[in-house]
C-alpha cells in the first residue's frame, strides 16, 4: 500500500498521527518510509506492506526478542522532486506467494447422539463392580477406566469445521444455490438482465441470514434468564474475549512468566497467613474444654446424589465426562462415587488426579492494562470429583 496519505507521520505527538499509526498496528501492517518526503519536511508519503506474510521473507530484527520483520518492500529511498511540493519515494518490492490459510478442524464428541438405554446399561454394569481395595488413587482410577471405557464404546471423535449452525437453515441454503446459479448464468452471458437477476439473488441471501439470525435470538432469549441475556449480549458485542500480554511474547514465554508470578504470589500469601496466625495463637487464652475430630461421616448414596444435582454444570477439561451429562445419569454413577468419596474422607487421603488444576490468569479490572501481568490474577478450574470431595467434607 503506497501513496500521500497526508498525515505527518514524523511527528508521533500529534492526536491523528497516533491514531493512524494505531490503525496501522491493528493492521498487522509496517511502514517502511523513514524521511521527510515534503518540501516542508514532513512525511507525507508512505509504503507499507503487511507483517509476516511469509516467514521466507523475514528476517530477524533482535536477537534478542526474535522479533521478524517483513523484508518484501527493500532499499527505500526518497529523491528530492524540483517540480513538485513531494519527493520521489523508490523501493524495491520482491513479490511473493502467499500460501493459502489452512482450513481449520477440529474435533468433537456428540454426546447428544449417545443410545441413553445402552449407554445407561453398560455403566450401570461397570461400575458395580468396583471395589475398594487398593486405596482412594487406585479406586478412582478404576471408576475413571470404567467410566472411559462407556464413553469410548458410545462416542466416535469426529473431525468438523467451526461454523454458525444458527445462521446454515434451509432458507439460507436455497437462497445461496439460487445466488450460484444466478451468478454463473451472468458469468457466462452479461447481460442487464442476468445482472439485475444475481443482484437480486445476493439479496435475498442476505435477507433471510438477518432472518435467521434474528430468529436464533428470539429463540435464545425468550423467556431466558438474566445470565443467559448478558451472555448473549456479551457474545454479539464481542464482550467475552479474554484479553492476554501480546507483545513480543510466544505461548511458553508467557505462561512461564505467570507461573513464576502466581507462584511467588502464592508463597507470600501463605508466608503472611503463617505468621499471622502463629500470633493469633499466642494471643488465644486457654481454655479447659477440649474437643476433637477424628473421622468423617460416611455420606449415603441419597444425600450425595442431593449434593451433585445442587452444584455448578460447570465442567473441567480434566473431567471424563461433561457435568451436564454425568448429572444427566447420576443414577448409575451413584453406585460408584459414594465409594470414592468415602475411601477419600476415611482415609484422609485427597486423590492424587485431583491435585491437578487448570489455571486461567483473569485480569482483575477490565480498565486495567492488559499487557502488565500484575494486573492478573489466578482462577483454578478443579475437576468434578475434585469438588464433589471437597463439598461432601464442607457439608
């Protein structure tokens, strides 16, 4: 992209030139004048290309940052122009293939499609045949086993591309193969007629996507609940991204940073919890009546199945299985957790499986700067069995 955009880049101070130059940012475009191409000495004149097109034509700008810069436009010279008020701007471009954008897939797991009658049959006979033999760790290993194994019998992975299921209705369908046909036939005769037909057609196909996007809205938000609305709305305003630091930071850099950061953070919160309550105890007045606490009760299969119906759909990428779905079944399951949930709380053992966490750094403000990692703070996503343990011991 070249030109006289009439804006003095040279001169960064300036409300317009920060707010081009922004645009240009998002643009993921470079600009390569660096000179004054007016006769006033501003540059006026500007060529600019897009930012890591290939990386066969980048070279490294730092070493230290690995930062690459596109080397398409090269060997930028500005020659001073006697007869008119801007110079003459030369380079050299080198033209290069742009390989085409792979079409992203990715894959699923229909649980909607699941036999309920065979699916239910088959974990319900799984899992009455665990036992508690070898500690809480093997046992939930073994429900985990059964409860994959039912999963893997029912579900096929499939391989789909991501798209707008509200907005691919029969209408929509039938006004595009209207369009194809009506933009071939002009394609091949051009005519007036043949043209006012496909102008007509694309209109059409634009009508009924408003159509049913406005019918999938109607449909999600009639009588819906006041977090399902800000969802909704939070999604069309494009309100639910999760902003992260961008700049001059790969993937394992930057989680690398925010673990040493929430680490550090974690250690002084416990190093000022210690020391706060070491003298709370000195400063306790003894007393004469003692109690303790030996062992937990042992929950029934009705009250757990109380509490499970109670919590969060909430699920874990850790879990087995979706929440909504194991709830969708609690029936069978039943027969199982009980088990796994007593053995943790009579033997005072939390499983070693759910230990593990999935941390997600949340920025505390949304006025905050996104790019400084201080402004982040940690939100650990346990797995369900995990908080079912822990609800149980709570209760």
């Amino acid at each position: 992209m070249a030109g006289d955009f009439n804006v003095h880049v040279d001169d960064p101070s300036r409300s317009d030139v920060k707010q081009f130059l922004s645009i240009i940012e998002t643009g993921s475009m470079i600009q390569h004048v660096n000179g004054a191409t007016h006769k006033f000495d501003h540059t006026l004149d500007l060529v600019m290309s897009r930012e890591l097109i290939n990386p066969g034509c980048c070279v490294l700008e730092d070493n230290c940052n690995n930062t690459l810069i596109d080397r398409q436009i090269h060997d930028v010279t500005i020659h001073e122009n006697l007869l008119s008020d801007h110079h003459c701007v030369h380079f050299c471009y080198s033209p290069v293939e742009i390989p085409a954008a792979e079409r992203f897939r990715h894959t699923v797991r229909k649980f909607k499609d699941i036999n309920p009658d065979s699916f239910s049959s088959m974990l319900s006979n799984n899992l009455k045949t665990l036992v508690y033999s070898g500690g809480v760790n093997a046992l939930l290993q073994d429900y985990t086993t059964a409860v994959k194994e039912c999963l893997s019998m029912h579900l096929k992975n499939r391989m789909c591309s991501p798209f707008v299921s509200a907005i691919r209705n029969a209408d929509v369908l039938s006004a595009r193969r209207s369009r194809r046909q009506a933009e071939r036939r002009w394609k091949k005769h051009r005519t007036d007629e043949n043209r006012s037909l496909y102008v007509a057609a694309n209109k059409l196909v634009n009508d009924a996507i408003i159509h049913a996007k406005k019918s999938f809205l109607d449909d999600r938000l009639t009588d819906a609940d006041a977090k399902t609305v800000f969802s909704t709305l939070n999604s069309i305003l494009d309100r639910d991204k999760k902003l992260l630091p961008s700049k001059n930071c790969s993937p394992v850099s930057l989680v690398t940073r925010f673990r040493e950061l929430f680490v550090e953070k974690i250690v002084r919160i416990r190093e000022s919890h210690d020391s706060t309550n070491n003298q709370e105890l000195d400063q306790c007045p003894q007393s004469d009546n003692t109690c303790s606490f030996s062992a937990f009760d042992v929950i029934s299969e009705e009250n757990l199945k109380i509490i499970i119906t109670k919590m969060s759909h909430a699920s874990c990428s850790l879990d087995v299985e979706p929440t909504w779905h194991l709830k969708k079944y609690v029936l069978y399951h039943i027969s199982a957790l009980p088990k796994v949930v007593n053995a943790s709380l009579q033997s005072g053992v939390f499983p070693v499986a759910c230990h593990q966490a999935l941390i997600t750094p949340v920025l505390k403000k949304t006025t905050l700067d996104y790019q400084d990692l201080k402004n982040y703070r940690p939100v650990s996503n346990l797995s369900f069995v995990a908080k079912v343990i822990k609800k149980t011991a709570a209760s």
